[in-house]
C-alpha cells in the first residue's frame, strides 16, 4: 500500500478513454437536449434555440471545470473538505431564503444572484463524497467501530438528505444517500453493521413512502400505470409510449411525437424515452453502452488508485454517474417508481452538468498515478 | 489499497453488470418485442385535451336588462389521430361548411406547435350540419363536434356601437400592446372582442378556459374522460346605460332619419345622441344611426362595408362634426370671464355685420336689435357673438375651448376609439394651409362654424360642464364590474378630469341664457310647454356645398331639470336642418319625456 503524496513528476497522462466518453455523451446530449425541446421552447419561450444555448454554456463552463479538476492534484480535496462542508449547508440553507432562493413548480431548488439558476442539492453530492472518502481513509479510522466510523459521514448525509427533501427533491437525495452508502459499503463497513443499519432504517423508509397517501400512489403507479393514467401514471404512460414505437431504429432524429407536450419537459428527466423513440433500441444501447464503458474504466481507476483516499474517491464518483444513469433509465423504462432524476450529461442541466463534469476531472486525475 | 475494498468494489461492477443487463432486457422487450403493441396503442389511443371555452361575461345595463349573454352553439373542429389530417376528410368537411379547402389548411397550419389539440373549423354550425356529421364519423374520421358559448346579443342592433362584437380576427396593434403591458394574454385566432365593450373590456369579460383530458379511439371519438378542469366564467358588467332611455334615444333617432330620408333628402342619413348625468359622467343612453347587428356582423360585413353611413363607425365618438351654435356657450363664456362683456352689457344687431372688408348677416338676416348676452343666447344671435369673438380674439377663444374639453378625447375609456376633434386656432389653419389667420374668421369660430369639429359625446360633456359648473367628469359606462360568483369586482366611482376656473355669476349668466332658449321667443321655443324647466341650445351648423342647397347639421343640446340638473345631453342629425326645420329638438324633446316620464300626447 502507497501513501499520498506522489511526486508531481511520476504523474501520467490521465485515462483519455473517461475524457473521450464523455465528451462523445454532452455531444450526443446537446443534439438531444435540442431535438426535444425546440418546439415547446419556440412555443413557450419564442425562441427554438432557448435550451440548446442554455445547454451549450453549461457544457462550455464543465470543460472547463473538469480541466481544473483533472490538473488538480487529488490530495488537496482533503484539504477543503471542512470549506466544502460548510459551503454546501450554507448553500443549502440558502435555498430557503426569499430572494436567494427560487421557487419553481412549488420546489425550492434553485439559488440565484441575478443571473443563471444553481441547484445546491448538486454541490452536496461532491461535497459529501470527498468529505466520506477523506474521512473514512484516515490513518487511525477503524471501521469495526460504527459510531466512530460509519456514523459520521451518515450523520453528515443525514442531514443534506432531510434538507434536500424538504425542497422537496426525492431524486437527488436518493442518489445522493446510495451513493454515499456505496462509499462506505466499499470502505469496508462489517457485514453485520451493514446488516443492523437495513434493519433500522426500513421501518423509516416505510413510514416515509406510506404516510402520505399520494406518495405511495406514486411510488407504487409504476407496476400498473393505467390504472391512473393522468395523474401518478401518466409520465410513464407517455414514456412508453415513446420507447415502444421507436422499435428497432427508431422514428429519425427529430421526429419524436411525444415531446410534442405529451411528455412534460422531455429535454430533463425524460429524455432517454426520446432517445429511445428518435433513434430506437439501437441507439438507446449505444448510450447505455457508452455509460457503461464510463462506469466500468471509473472502477477500474478505483481498483488501480494508489491509495484508500483516492481509491474511495474513484468510487464515489462513480457511483454517483452509476446510480443517476441507472435509476433514470430504470424510471423511464417503467421499471422502478418515478424518482425524479436526471441522465448524467444528457439531460438539459446546468449545475448538474457542471459538477457531473468536475467529478470525472477528479476521476482523471486519479488515473494519471494509477499503478 | 486493502483487499477488502477491492473486493468490494469488484461487488459493485458486478451488480451494476447486472443491473445493466437487465434494463437492457426491459428495453428490448419495450422496443422490439412490445413495439407493434405500443405502436398500435400509441397509434390509435392518444390522450387529448378538449379545451372547454369559458363562458364570457354577460352584460347588463343598469335596470338588470340582459344584453348580452351566451347560448349553446356546435363547432366543428379536427383532431389529428397521428397519421396527420385526412384529405378526403377535409375535402367532405370543405363542401359540407363551405369554406375553402385552402382556408380549413391554413386553419390547421397556424396550430401547428399545438397539434395536439383541435382545430376549430367553424363554430355555430347548423344542428343538419352536426348530424350529416354524426351519421359518417365512420367514414371521416377526426371530425369532432363540441358545444361551445356563443355569444348572444339579445336585442340584436340595440346598443350595438357600445357592446362591440366578436370575432376571431386581431385587435389593432395598440391595444395588443396595452394588452401585453397589462399582462393579459390572448390567443389569436381565439374569438375576441372587436370593438365597443367587447374589445375593451375583453380581460375581465373572457374567463379561463378549461379543458378535459380524454383518451380518443382512432375515429376521433372521445373513449374515456380522465381529468376535467372546469372553467371559469368572465366577469359580468352593469352599465350605466338605462335600457329604457336607450331605446327611447335608438328609436327616435331612427325614425328621425328614415323621415328625412324619405322626404327626399338624399344627404340625410347618419344621426347621433348621448344622455350623461351632468352629476358623475355617467352615461345615461349613448346612440347613433345606422349601426350593425353584432349577431350577424361577419355575414353582413361586406354590406355593412359598402354603406354610404358607416355603420361601422361609431358616430358618437369616432367622428366629429361642426356644431354651429350650440357652441355660443363657450364664446359667451370667453367674453363674460375675461371681460369683454358684462351681463347688462348690450349690443345692436342690425342683421349684418361688417368687419375687416367682410360683411356677415345675421341666421337668416333677421334684426334683433339690442340685446344682452342672455337674448343674445335665447335668440341665438349671429351678430352678439361675432362681437364677441372681435373683442377676445381667437387665442382666448381656443383657450375656452379646450377649457370646455374639445379637441382632445373626454376621457371615455370604458370603449375605445374616441376622436378628438378640431378646435379653430391659428396652429391649425397654419398646419393645414401654411396660412395666416384672418381676423374675420375669428367671427365665424364665435358662432361655431369656422374649423371647429367636435364629437356628440364632447357635446354631451360640455353641456354638462355648462349644467355642473364646469366640472369635467370622466364619462363612464361601466357602473360595476361582479364575477361569476356574485362577488364586487369593480366599481366605477366618479372621476374629476378638469375644473375651469371662472366666476361663479357667469356660470349663472350662462345657464339663465339657456333656460330662455325654452321659453316663448327662444329658438327653441317649442319646448315651451315642457313641464319641467329645461335648459338648452339649439344649433344649426351650416355646410358650405356647390349648390348652396345642402340641408344644414341639426344639433340641440340641453340639460334638465335647470335648478338640479339630473342629465344633459346632446342631439345630431346630420344634414338635419331641411324645410321642416330643427329635427334634433323632437328628439331631445322625446328624450325628455323619456326621462320625465311625461305623457306624450
């Protein structure tokens, strides 16, 4: 086992693979981001190009980002994470404040000064990644003893969980708490630990779904959608409506029906039934493909990290791409409950997008001192 | 790195190969094996959004008498069932509405980033039309039939110039742009108001629509109801328009010009009256003639266009005429207030006149004698006020004018159009014929001829001021404003636009003037055995044609009962004046009575 820190001069050039894959996938989803919403944005914006610029920017701001964050030696996050911690609750509990905060379709997500929208919720799940993989790869951590362990870096989620629900944004904090869970899962938490921790935190995760009546309609509308298809069903109605028309080659590039106002804001959460309907199963698996060859060359840098803290890191991150691919495609496929997640680097974003970015700069600066 | 989390991250590839797998499963069995049974179902089972248009508010004059509301009415309209629209679909429903099927393109053309939704082809179709349609939907499908508010004018013509009508063209570009300001948004080709209340008023009168969400079979008909959001009603609005007066006010006017037209006098044909209450701005009956049936304007409009008497301009505030000597009031005013006359103050009327090389005569040629300013006015003598434009001068005289709110808009913001007329002054003859004034026009502007041009509502207003006191009141004809619900919305509270600033005497000088109009050896001496005291004005507004022969304007304004004045009003018929003498008084007369409730005989 190596320790942190290498000399500069034993860095290598950073897996070009990762960088490759995802710019051929914030290409492919600028194409996408536009094929699906120049109509509605002509109609309800007056201008076909509204999200296609949006896109096009936040893209732009992500290269650079992740250019920063590729250069940037990956042993001085364990210097900021008090900074990034601090930051992320202030940015939370700024979501909260009139004026700062945004109120749009009744959730308080976004932060603004002026100019473009910021989504907090997507700053945590960085910050709370580099903060569990520093944390649990100290020196003197032993992972047998829960509340010195494990526990803190739950507490810490714990707490951005309930405050990015309350937004309220059931997506993102799902995605946030399994990713952090993947991280400590891999960190070494005991089997029986793991075990008690399931144990305890059903009987929450159930009171949550099923104290709310709607919420449980909701949760439960993807096993039969028609049977309430304008209310809980109608999203994956109109999905599949979408993906199974495509059949094989799909309909062309361009010439979805479903975006046309039957699936609501088919750019965002939605997009990969456009995908699936404009380019067909053949082009769905392309991207699945595509995230995949992603998902596996960013485990593979975690395999090969030189240390605990990098290692964890590298899992993080890729976690974090693993579970929003996974979950959103499993939603619009109808095969889990809507969540409410957006495609990594193809659904229109821009936060989103810009820290998505950044982590696999991260990643690609772990890979230049892979073994 | 520990084994251990090798080994565990190694899990994690694992699951998420897994994972993998299986959607791709999922997906394949969606897009390959399932993909003709959603085709087939997204095909020919789509959810649609039937918008239901929102009633629009009703109107009401001030009794509660019904004027406008909304009936029942079938539209045709065409779904798009996914394979686009079907041309023998369109060829059948072309013959069968008779419209063009360029027209029934176009239609669909313009919803194109809306297709979703229906196409309204024609509404207010025949209940034959609806069930030709309905015996081959089969064979046509996509045709869709709805029951949609028509609007419904109750009296037809009556009060038609201030209800306005519908129609789904545009509304002139600036009240688009009020609109956009105001944040009201409407929809074109959507019906909307054109003109009168329905244009004005058209943000509080349209409601919110609302829509149902139906699952459609392939033949367009609606399988199953989901979701219904019901709409909600425009608002209601009560006039200050007494239906009554109104038809009191249409009725005379009408039968004035029909007798003048059939007795020969073929430049007859246009007339126009306004009742306010000289106490808010009020407005009590507002009417013109000819006007259009807003039931049936679009059928009629190429008829209505061709008309020599505009029936589509509304003659009360769209357009403005010389008022001869009703307009005395306001030189008497001018000469009184800056000296140039007292109210004992006499001159001598030897039936003409002659001033700087121009010789003018008195209505007529008569010879009053001397007389004061108050017989000057009950006689309406030419020679008193050519005097007394003389002595002010003609600055001081457009200064009255536009004092009394002629040439510019009175303020009736309740519909739109008002015009603001011409006040004569040396700025107006300069713009017009890079000329000079001539101090000898002044004398014609002191009687009202000259450049002056002012609307009947104008008219109306400055009777008032003369009745209140000189109080400009913002005329109104939307006394409140009650949603669907009942519920206050609006309500119209007087507002002061002006107050002149003059003695107090003269106001009295002025209006004693006018009640002698009413009395024996007045002009308008026929209203002598009215029973309430009335006082008024009569006019006669020369035209000036080739032929010398041209019927003069008849104008008669007035303002009763003279100690409280309740209303004031004015009367113009045009070219009104022929060998029967004043035709405007019979109808103030009328009005009057009217308003009086006093027996005819």
């Amino acid at each position: 086992m190596r320790k942190a820190p290498i000399k500069q001069e034993l860095r290598k050039p950073p897996d070009f693979t990762i960088f490759f894959t995802v710019l051929i996938l914030t290409a492919f989803g600028l194409v996408m981001v536009f094929s699906a919403s120049y109509i509605t944005a002509l109609e309800s914006r007056g201008d076909a190009f509204f999200f296609l610029r949006r896109q096009a920017f936040w893209i732009g701001l992500g290269l650079v980002g992740m250019y920063f964050t590729t250069n940037f030696s990956y042993w001085k996050w364990r210097k900021v994470v008090p900074l990034m911690l601090l930051v992320n609750f202030l940015l939370l509990l700024c979501v909260f404040i009139p004026g700062l905060g945004v109120e749009t379709g009744g959730a308080r997500r976004w932060i603004t000064l002026g100019g473009p929208t910021v989504q907090p919720a997507e700053f945590t799940k960085l910050a709370l990644i580099v903060f569990a993989a520093a944390f649990l790869s100290k020196k003197n951590i032993n992972m047998q003893d829960f509340w010195r362990s494990s526990f803190v870096p739950l507490v810490m989620t714990g707490c951005s969980f309930l405050l990015i629900l309350v937004q309220p944004d059931l997506g993102t904090s799902v995605a946030l708490a399994m990713t952090i869970g993947i991280i400590i899962f891999a960190a070494g938490i005991p089997w029986k630990q793991l075990f008690y921790l399931i144990i305890f935190s059903l009987p929450l995760m159930l009171y949550f779904s099923l104290s709310e009546k709607y919420r449980m309609q909701r949760i439960f509308s993807f096993l039969d959608p028609w049977a309430d298809p304008l209310d809980t069903g109608y999203q994956i109605i109109q999905s599949l409506y979408a993906l199974g028309p495509g059949g094989l080659f799909g309909v062309g590039l361009g010439r979805s029906r479903q975006k046309l106002y039957y699936l609501p804001e088919p750019q965002n959460d939605f997009i990969f039934s456009i995908i699936g309907e404009e380019l067909g199963f053949l082009g769905a698996v392309t991207i699945m493909l595509l995230f995949f060859v992603l998902i596996w060359r960013g485990f593979k840098t975690s395999l090969l990290a030189p240390d605990n803290f990098s290692s964890l890191l590298a899992t993080g991150v890729t976690a974090m791409v693993a579970v929003q691919t996974l979950l959103n495609i499993g939603v619009v496929t109808g095969s889990i409950p809507v969540t409410g997640i957006n495609l990594p680097f193809i659904s229109a974003g821009g936060s989103s997008l810009f820290f998505t970015m950044c982590s696999m700069g991260i990643l690609m600066n772990i890979s230049r001192y892979n073994r | 790195m520990d084994k251990k989390m090798l080994q565990r991250t190694r899990i994690f590839i694992y699951l998420v190969i897994v994972i993998f797998i299986v959607l791709l499963l999922r997906l394949a069995f969606l897009q390959v094996y399932r993909y003709e049974y959603y085709w087939a179902r997204a095909e020919k089972n789509r959810l649609r959004i039937l918008p239901i248009t929102a009633p629009r508010g009703e109107i009401f004059a001030r009794d509660g008498e019904q004027l406008v509301t909304n009936r029942p009415g079938f539209t045709v309209s065409l779904v798009d069932l996914g394979q686009g629209y079907n041309e023998n679909t369109i060829t059948y429903l072309s013959r069968l509405l008779a419209m063009d099927e360029a027209e029934i393109w176009q239609k669909i053309d313009s919803q194109f980033y809306r297709r979703y939704l229906p196409v309204r082809l024609k509404t207010d179709v025949s209940m034959e039309t609806v069930s030709k349609i309905a015996e081959r939907r089969l064979e046509y499908p996509g045709v869709l039939i709805e029951v949609q508010p028509i609007r419904n004018y109750v009296h037809g013509k009556f009060l038609a110039h201030v209800l306005g009508y519908m129609g789904e063209g545009v509304v002139p570009p600036w009240v688009e742009e009020h609109w956009e300001e105001t944040g009201y948004e409407y929809q074109q080709g959507e019906p909307v108001g054109q003109a009168g209340l329905e244009l004005a008023w058209e943000p509080l009168l349209r409601g919110e629509d609302g829509g149902i969400q139906v699952e459609v079979n392939s033949t367009g008909q609606a399988i199953g109801e989901f979701e219904r959001v019901e709409p909600k009603p425009g608002h209601d609005l009560y006039l200050t328009i007494d239906a009554s007066l109104q038809l009191v006010v249409e009725e005379a006017l009408n039968e004035t010009v029909e007798d003048l037209m059939a007795g020969n006098n073929r430049y007859a044909g246009e007339a126009a009256a306004v009742v306010l209450d000289p106490r808010c701005g009020a407005i009590l009956a507002m009417a013109d003639t000819p006007v259009y049936n807003p039931n049936t304007f679009s059928e009629d409009f190429p008829i209505l266009e061709q008309d020599p008497h505009r029936p589509l301009v509304n003659k009360v505030i769209e357009e403005h005429y010389p008022v001869g000597s009703t307009f005395k009031m306001v030189t008497a005013m001018a000469a009184l207030q800056e000296g140039a006359i007292t109210k004992e103050g006499r001159v001598f009327c030897g039936g003409t006149i002659t001033r700087y090389n121009a010789t003018k005569s008195c209505f007529r040629g008569t010879v009053h004698g001397s007389l004061n300013i108050l017989q000057a006015l009950q006689r309406s003598c030419n020679i008193f006020f050519y005097e007394m434009g003389l002595r002010v001068g003609v600055d001081t005289l457009a200064h009255y004018c536009r004092e009394f709110g002629f040439g510019s808009p009175v303020g009736l913001t309740d519909i739109f159009g008002e015009k603001k007329g011409i006040v004569a002054s040396r700025e107006f003859k300069r713009n017009l014929y890079q000329e000079a004034w001539y101090p000898a026009e002044t004398m014609d502007a002191a009687i009202g001829q000259s450049f002056h041009s002012i609307t009947p509502l104008q008219l109306a207003n400055y009777t008032a001021m003369v009745a209140n006191g000189g109080i400009h009141y913002r005329p109104y004809l939307v006394e409140k404003v009650v949603d669907c619900e009942g519920n206050l919305v609006m309500v119209a509270e007087p507002e002061v636009l002006h107050k002149m600033e003059v003695e107090q005497a003269h106001w009295e000088t002025i209006q004693q003037g006018m009640s002698l109009v009413t009395t024996p050896g007045g002009t308008g001496a026929r209203m002598a055995d009215f029973p309430v005291k009335v006082a008024a004005k009569t006019g006669t507004a020369q035209v000036v044609g080739r032929d010398g022969s041209i019927p003069a304007h008849s104008l008669f304004v007035a303002y009763a009962p003279f100690e409280e004045p309740e209303i004031a009003l004015a009367v113009f018929i045009k070219h009104g004046e022929d060998w029967r003498g004043s035709t405007s008084l019979p109808v103030a007369r009328k009005i009057l009575e009217a308003y009086f409730q006093i027996p005819t005989d």
